[in-house]
C-alpha cells in the first residue's frame, strides 16, 4: 500500500535530524477522525501529514478483541467520498472496519506516516514543533485526534492482586483462549464489560461487576438498523449538541455517565448464567472485595473499566490545566491553532462517533480553511477519485 503523497512531507529518518519541513497541519492519529479531516484537508489542497504510532492504518480497531462487531450498521461506517462497501445493514467485524480505513487511506493518497510515534509537542509562540524520535515538522496547525482508547485505566488494588489471576484490560483481551481454568470476573457494566462477560460465559462461569447503566429500549440487530438507529443518530448529531438549548442543557449531565447497553442487555447476560454483582471496592487476603462484602475468589479478572485520555507528549507549558475542557467544536481557546477531533462529546452527544467524527471533521476543516489560504494545486496531491 503507498500512502505516500506527491510532496514529500517527511522528517529524518535515521540517527541525526536532517531537516524539519514546516507543514500547514499535522493530524496527530490515522484513525477514522484523522483520515476525515486529511480528505477534506486534501481537497483544499493543503500542505499536511498524519502521523501515527501504528504498522498499518486501521491497527486500533485490529487490535480490539476478535469478536467485536460495530454497533453501527455499515451505512453509518463510510468516512467522506467513500461508502462502506457491502449489505448496508450489515454490523461490520472490527476487521472490516480496519481494512476499510487502510484502503480509504490508499484510495485517496493521504499523506499517513505509520510508525511514527509522537514523542513531543511544543509551541514557540508562533509555530508547532512535532517530534517523532529522529523526525520532527513544524506547523501552523496540530490537531489532535489519537482517539478514545488511548491510556486503559485499572483500579490501583488491581496490584493486590495475587500474582497467580489473569489480568487483562479490555484493550489486550482478544479471546477465552487467553484465560486459565476457573471463575472470570469482568469488572464494568458497559458495552465492553457485557460483551465480553457473555463471550467468557461460554467456556468459564463468569460474574460481571458494577452498577448496571441504563439500556436503548429496542433490540439491536437489523430492524434497529432501519428504523430505529437513524433516530438515535439524528437526535446524537442534531439535536443534543453545543448548539442547541436542549443540547447544552443534557451534555453536561452525561457527561462522564456510562452509555447505555445497545446489544447485550441484562436480559441476555442472565440467560447466559452470568452472575451480576455489585461493584468492586478492593482485595483482602486474595481476594475481590465487592460493595456488598461478599468476597470472589477468582482466577481470571477482564477490567472493562475504560481508558484515560492522555498526552504525555504535550509539552507546552502555556496550556492552563484545563484546556481540555476549554475548546468548542474543537477547537482549543487557550491556544490558537490547536485541535481536538474524534473525541467524547466535543460538539454532540454522538461526536465520538463515525457519523459524529464526519461532521465534525467536516466543520473543522472549514475553519482551518478560514485560518490560511489553501496552497497551491499544485503543491499537494489532490488526487480524490472514488
């Protein structure tokens, strides 16, 4: 696969640093937020690269465990210019979804830099410096959009534990082979966390932990795909957002709450002889503790207890700490020329999303065009066909 574009955009490679190429924008992240932004990026023309830690365009959804389905149907799946191929009701595997974004990258030319892992962030005043080991750019623009998934988050008595339990996180499980013999304990009552206590309940008894959230109140699978899927959508883009009253009125209050249950509801996990406990508050002698003071002598524990957004590659001092929340749509207040794409609730309540990560790719995109005239045609590759 050559994702290579027309003008060469690549720092130094080797032991020395050879030259830093000044770019109009680097897209931090080559997943379905970043590839976006870089179509509409490329359709004006500009001058930039995406840089990502990853072998191969589409490594994060790879790297999920094997049985994962999305849960929205393909029709929902496309990125700009190009449609997810196939039964458009289908619920592709995250293998599809993968292969989708790596050919979408090729498809289009989009100037991805894989193995490149961010090893710094600064800013002089007037211009971004970007560092990846030996490489390093300098831009007008950095836009971060290295996902959701990014720091998996364990409780710290996870290191109580007795060294004989399986330990994985989520984001390292991939299938029951992983386990040893004897109980699973899945902590988290999300999507994940019910995902994979119905899988593991099949080879091994399995108790799942935490406080139930709430569940969408219709069955998910094909019908839901088109009928009731495209109001969820339209209502998590159009109406619960930062522009509307009653958007502004209901994101603050989820922000931080669990999503809902979409396609394995309680109901299912209790037919399948999973065991709901309450949450898990420690270890003694070995242990799980749960809220309820039952003790759960477990050989396996699967923490579904989600991720931190980090960037420990961030080193611009002026940042006040809460610049983060400091951003619409998007865009960072506290420093001009500094994005945030594909993450939780920055302009609706579905912006993390892939129909979410379009339309807010699509309105960043706007903006950067405002910030600078596009360069000339000549000077980028524009080469966009379906």
């Amino acid at each position: 696969m050559n994702t290579t574009p027309a003008t060469d955009t690549r720092g130094a490679v080797g032991t020395g640093i050879v030259g830093t190429p000044a770019v109009d924008t680097v897209i931090i992240g080559a997943g379905q937020s970043g590839l976006a932004l870089g179509y509409y990026l490329a359709q004006q023309h500009r001058n930039f690269v995406i840089l990502d830690a990853g072998t191969r365009v589409g490594d994060a959804w790879r790297s999920r465990w094997d049985s994962l389905r999305l849960f929205t149907p393909a029709k929902y799946n496309g990125l700009p210019g190009r449609p997810f191929p196939g039964d458009r009701l289908a619920f592709p595997t995250k293998d599809e979804q993968a292969d989708y974004l790596e050919d979408y990258a090729a498809r289009f030319h989009l100037p991805v830099r894989p193995n490149t892992a961010v090893t710094r962030l600064s800013h002089d005043g007037q211009r971004f410096h970007v560092m990846a080991g030996a490489q390093r750019w300098t831009a007008a623009n950095v836009v971060l959009a290295t996902g959701a998934c990014q720091l998996p988050k364990t409780p710290g008595f996870a290191a109580d534990l007795p060294s004989g339990v399986v330990q994985l996180h989520s984001r390292s499980y991939k299938n029951p082979a992983q386990l040893k013999p004897g109980p699973v304990l899945v902590v988290g009552v999300g999507n994940s966390g019910a995902e994979i206590a119905l899988e593991t309940s099949r080879t091994h008894e399995t108790w799942l932990a935490g406080k139930p959230s709430a569940e969408i109140p219709f069955r998910h699978g094909r019908t839901a795909a088109r009928f009731f899927i495209p109001v969820v959508r339209f209502a998590g883009m159009h109406v619960l957002n930062t522009n509307t009253p009653v958007g502004r009125k209901v994101l603050p209050k989820i922000a931080g709450m669990a999503s809902p249950l979409i396609r394995t509801k309680l109901a299912d996990l209790g037919a399948a002889g999973v065991h709901l406990v309450p949450r898990v508050t420690g270890v003694q002698d070995g242990a799980v503790m749960l809220d309820d003071g039952q003790r759960l002598p477990v050989a396996n524990v699967i923490w579904c207890t989600g991720f931190v957004e980090a960037y420990p590659w961030l080193d611009i001092p002026a940042l006040p700490a809460n610049w983060r929340e400091q951003q619409h749509r998007g865009i960072v207040d506290a420093l001009p020329g500094l994005y945030l794409l594909g993450k939780d609730l920055i302009f609706a309540a579905a912006s993390e999303t892939l129909p979410g990560v379009c339309l807010d790719a699509k309105y960043l995109a706007k903006r950067l065009a405002a910030t600078r005239a596009p360069q000339h045609a000549a000077e980028v590759p524009s080469r966009l066909a379906a």
